[in-house]
C-alpha cells in the first residue's frame, strides 16, 4: 500500500455530529473564560487559577514564544509535572498555532532522543528539578546534539537563557490557527527503539473529551483530579483535563502520582471523579483498610483505565467504595470505550463498555482479517471522528498499522458480549502459543481471580524449548495461605478450563513490578519466571 492510495479521513464528514465544533483548542479557552470567567479551573500544590486567570496568562506566554521566534507549524517538546504550567504551556502553544509533543516526565535520553530526531522541534520545555531529578544537563546534551533545537525553557529558578514564570510577551496579534490541524503529539506506548507520534488536531480532540465528559455526566460542579500525569491522554482528554474544563469544572492536579496524595486530594478537594491504573487502585484500596484519615465520600465516578482490571477487584471496588465504577479502554491514537454510570453491576465488572461517539465504527477480526462471531475474541480495529487515520512521519509504521479502508489496528484483543459491550482481552502479542495452542492471558487471569486464596494474577508467556511458549502464573494470594501448582491445577479443572490453557509455572508475588505509569510490568514478570527455573 502506498502513500498515494492510503486511505486519509476527511473531517468535515463529521460536522453533523453534537459536540463536533471547528475550533481550536485556543478558542474554546475564549469561549469558556467568557462563560466560567471567575470561577476556579485549575488547582495544584502551590496555587489556583480562575478561567479569566488562565486566558490571560496564556495571552501573555504566547506572546513571549513569539517574541523569542516560536513560529506558527513549529514543534516543541513539553516535559513538564503536574503543574499549572503544563495547562498554560499547552494552551499557548495552541494559541500561536505551535504543535507540543507530550513526554512524560519519567522519561530520560533513551526515549527523548528518538522523540526528538523525528519531531525536529525548535524548542524544548522543561522543569528545571522534579523528583530529585536535574533535568537542564538532559536539556543541554539534546541542544548539543540536535541544531535544530534552538531554544530550552526552564519551568525553574536557573538553568537557561529562558525561564517560564519570567517570560513577559509584548506580541498581542495572534496568527490565525486551522482547528482540522495537529493540536498535539501524543506519544504512543513503547517508546523505546522508533517512537510513534500520533497527531491530534483541535476539533477531534476537543470532540473526544466532550464525549467522554458526557459519558461521565460532568457539569459545572465536577472537581477533577488529574493523578497520572497530564502528558498521557487518559488524564488529559479522556475527559481529563479538556473536559472538565469544556463544562466548567475544576481540575485538581496530583502532583507525583502517589496513593497517599491522591486520597489526600480527594479528601481536601472534594474530588468527584478521578482516573487511575488498576495497580494503583489496589495500593489505594490497601493504604485505606489501616488508614481511616481519608474521605472519599465526595467521589461520584472512578475511571478505571489504562490495563486489564481483574474481575475480582472490579467487584471490590463496587462493593467498597461509595462512588460508580467506569471501566475505560482508550487508545492515544483515538478510539476510547467505557462503561455507562447507569450500567448494572454485573456489565460494569465485566467489560469496558461501549463507544464515546455514535459515529465510532469498530471490528474484531481474525488473523485474516475476517470478522468474527459475537463472543469470540479476535483484533480490535477502529475508525471514526476522533481517530487518527497515521501516525506522524512514519510510513512503514502506517502500512501495518491501518487497514486500506483506514481502520487503525489497535494490537488489543476483544470479543462483543451479548448485551453488545467490548470485553479486552489484553494485547494481541501477550497471547501465548503454547505448543501451537492460543492461550488468552486475561482470560486465565480472570479464571485465578475467582480462587479465594488469590487477591491477583497475571499471566504470561515465556520462551521453552519444547512447548515454544510456556505459560507462568503470577499470584498475590491472602495473607496465611499458600498456592502449589497441583492446587491450581485442581481448581481450574473444576471450572472446566482446557487443559492446554492450564498455567505450566506458578509463582507466587508479593507487590507487582510496575511501569512508570502504573502498569503491571510483564516483561519484568517474563524475565522473573525465566529466572526461576534456572
């Protein structure tokens, strides 16, 4: 498939859809100052900011970019925590019609300097220090190596020609900004190796966090807490950031993602609706049975995203916290399913729920491509108003990555259950090909999870010279019990599970090894079973 006959979506076939408006991400802050005006929008660690208050400092930061030669089509790479810095940076870029490329404050070298080859940007924001990590020595080596990266701002005291909160705009006239062009560069997981920037432009972002805010039911009295780092989609679009702010709600932003300032916040702020990863769900739901400083009563909706979340846990959190639970499933690259606040128990447990937009078209497909029956797992393809129809500058990735007919290939597994809802299935390459059988981990996760002595499980996969593929148990079991692998072996043979899916290696786990975003770490999984048999 070449570049000339890859298929490329055309935006103004959505223009009928509630909610699809063509203006830019700076506009709508216009839109919002004249409707919100004083009231709060975002709160951090050290200070508030009103609607009126935000435009205004956004006017001001994007006349200073101007002023030091940030032109219009640029790209700029953001590293910035949870600060209102992040917002106004964000929003002024998009008022001079500058494109930010999103890197998590986790990252180093290894990942910024493939980000950086393939965006070319012309500058680079940083914070100078943030978790005891100095972060201008990074910013400098980069400079040095890339010419074209001409300019580092440090959101600091010290540390470059440009500091942030010193930065004084004299430009008022503003270029005119296309709302159908890039908004953002989010970047897509696994960055290591050749990054994949996906390209969000004003109108389907906004759409997408519009139709999520409504999912979610928010209004002007929702108090957002952003606990993962606002450069991830989930907390910034998913409805996140933008949509909080699209109905006149405050944002609350968590500083370092712990599950000790999260429930802090929650209680202080009055938080009604936060997202977080399952693993910290578990750390939260542990710290609060021997803390009982913490009130989470103001908490209306938890989003659940960004992993599998076990059955069991869904259940406990149903059953134990006071609010609604939304299971989320979300690409960066568009396509973003949940939960309704009025579903039943029993879907929200056990699935994630439908599309955010009626004009959402979705497949599961066989490894031919060919639809599969309803209940049957295969590969979820998307396309539709909000996702990507290419990632940025990166043709052989697209060529895989999108059908001809511009459904994105989302790498995850999922079947339709009968009520119409997606069930994920975890990734498409943590199937397990054991001796030529297809083993679904999440399947045998959910399977465990049902055993009284097991809190946890994750599966996965690892290399054997016999089977090809054996497959590894991992399990946190209740305190005082114990876990063999004949007990597994008796209990799954209960539930009537195929024996070929029955685990080959149990090991049991105490606190899961986890990535910079919270995620179960199963590559480090992988490397602990190889270990154990050595």
């Amino acid at each position: 498939m070449t570049h000339a006959k890859r298929y490329v979506k055309n935006l103004r076939t959505y223009e009928h859809l509630d909610g699809w408006e063509k203006l830019t991400l700076s506009q709508q802050l216009r839109r919002w100052n004249d409707k919100y005006g004083d009231r709060s929008a975002v709160v951090d660690s050290e200070r508030e900011i009103t609607y009126k208050g935000l435009d205004e400092e956004v006017d001001n930061l994007a006349g200073a970019f101007m002023d030091i030669g940030i032109c219009q089509g640029d790209r700029v790479v953001v590293q910035l925590p949870n600060r209102i810095s992040i917002v106004i940076v964000l929003f002024a870029l998009a008022r001079i019609g500058v494109v930010p490329v999103m890197a998590l404050p986790a990252y180093r070298e290894a990942e910024l300097e493939g980000i950086v080859k393939l965006a070319e940007p012309s500058a680079y924001i940083v914070a100078q220090r943030f978790l005891g990590y100095d972060y201008v020595p990074l910013a400098r080596m980069l400079q040095k190596k890339f010419p074209f990266l001409k300019t580092v701002i440090v959101d600091g005291e010290n540390g470059s020609d440009y500091l942030l909160s010193k930065m004084k705009g004299s430009t008022t006239e503003f270029p005119e900004v296309d709302s159908f062009s890039t908004a953002v560069l989010l970047l897509s997981g696994g960055t290591t190796g050749i990054p994949k920037l996906i390209p969000r432009t004003h109108t389907d972002y906004i759409y997408n966090a519009r139709m999520s805010a409504k999912r979610c039911q928010l209004d002007i009295n929702s108090v957002y807490l952003a606990s993962l780092p606002v450069s991830h989609n989930f907390p910034l679009c998913c409805p996140g950031l933008l949509g909080t702010l699209d109905v006149g709600g405050k944002v609350v932003l968590c500083r370092n993602t712990s599950p000790d300032e999260i429930l802090a916040l929650i209680t202080e702020k009055k938080v009604t609706i936060t997202g977080l990863v399952p693993a910290m769900v578990n750390v939260c739901m542990e710290m609060l049975e021997w803390d009982d400083g913490f009130d989470i009563s103001s908490l209306e909706v938890l989003q659940v995203g960004g992993a599998m979340l076990d059955d069991t846990l869904a259940d406990r959190i149903i059953s134990e916290w006071p609010c609604k639970l939304m299971q989320v499933f979300g690409t960066a690259e568009g396509l973003l399913c949940s939960t309704q606040v009025d579903d039943e128990d029993t879907i929200i447990a056990r699935c994630q729920g439908t599309p955010v937009s009626p004009a959402d078209e979705i497949k599961i497909v066989d490894e031919y491509g060919r639809e599969v029956k309803d209940g049957e797992y295969g590969e979820l393809l998307s396309r539709g108003p909000y996702t990507i129809d290419g990632y940025y500058r990166a043709e052989e990735a697209n060529r895989t990555s999108f059908t001809e007919d511009g459904f994105y290939r989302t790498g995850d597994r999922a079947r339709r259950t009968k009520e119409g809802n997606i069930r994920m299935g975890g990734r498409m390459k943590e199937q397990i090909n054991r001796a030529g059988e297809k083993i679904v981990p999440a399947e045998i996760e959910a399977y465990l999870c049902q055993h009284p002595a097991i809190r946890e499980a994750a599966v996965v996969g690892v290399p054997d010279v016999t089977l090809g593929n054996r497959s590894c148990a991992f399990v946190m079991i209740e305190d005082g019990e114990e876990m063999r692998l004949s007990r597994v072996y008796r209990f799954l043979k209960d539930l009537g599970v195929a024996q070929y899916k029955m685990p080959d290696q149990v090991e049991i786990i105490e606190t899961w090894p986890v990535t910079s975003v919270g995620k179960v770490d199963k590559k480090s999984l992988e490397k602990m079973a190889q270990e154990t048999v050595k």
